[in-house]
C-alpha cells in the first residue's frame, strides 16, 4: 500500500482548522444541509494539495524555483493527490446527501451543500466559482 493510503488517515485526524468554500449560494441553488466535520476535513486536505500544486505551479511559471524534473514530479504528485481527494469528497458529499440523481451539486459558504437545477451558463459567474472554490 502507498505511503499516501496509509498515511491519509492520519493527515485526517490532525486537522482541527477547515478550509471553507467561498462561493455563496446562488439562485439556482437548493439547500440539503451542511457537511460533517469528516467531510470538512476531506475537503480541507483536497483543498491543501490542490494549493500546494498550484503553488508549485506558480514557482515554475515565475521563476522562483528551477523547473526541474523532481519540481515537476512532486507538482504532478500534489494535483494528483487532490484529483483523488476531490474524487473522494465527492463520493462522500453525493452519498452523504443522496444527490446521485441532481443534475449538480456543490458546496457554499458556511459548509453549506447544495444541488443545482442546472450549471450557471454566465461566464463571470463560472470564473468566480473556478477560482474562488
């Protein structure tokens, strides 16, 4: 087994701060309750891989850091982690919630879960939700 599986549990059990999402519910949006503290803090530790690849990322871009092969590879190996971790919140939310059938759902300010008729068709609007998380 990967050191990440064994270790994933742990990395879990240690956070006692969450990342908290930034997008407000919106009209489209319907309220299904609010996420547990398990899945607070899956989303909290997708949250500091996906930041840390995009850390790495910028370092790269801006010359902070040799775009070396070990840079890239542990760059690869932050997003990779956090595209299993997404994956895993997304199980857990959708199960949580019983939102297999909805057409989307989402998270929002406040912890708040969410389901949405359909996916917001303005581009600022997409933008915003892309970058603010």
């Amino acid at each position: 087994m990967s050191t990440f599986l064994k270790l994933l549990p742990l990395e879990l059990q240690e956070i006692k701060t969450y990342s908290e999402p930034h997008v407000e519910v919106g009209d489209n949006d319907h309220t299904v309750g609010t996420m547990s503290d398990e899945l607070k803090k899956l989303y909290t530790l997708y949250m500091s891989y996906l930041r840390r690849a995009e850390e790495l990322k910028l370092e790269a871009r801006f010359g902070q850091i040799a775009d070396t092969v070990e840079h890239s590879a542990r760059t690869f190996e932050m997003k990779s982690k956090a595209e299993v971790l997404a994956g895993l919140f997304w199980v857990g939310v959708n199960d949580a919630f019983s939102l297999w059938t909805k057409p989307s759902s989402g998270v929002r300010k406040g912890y708040t879960v969410v389901w949405s008729d359909s996916e917001d068709n303005d581009l600022s609007s997409f933008l915003q939700k892309l970058f603010d998380l």
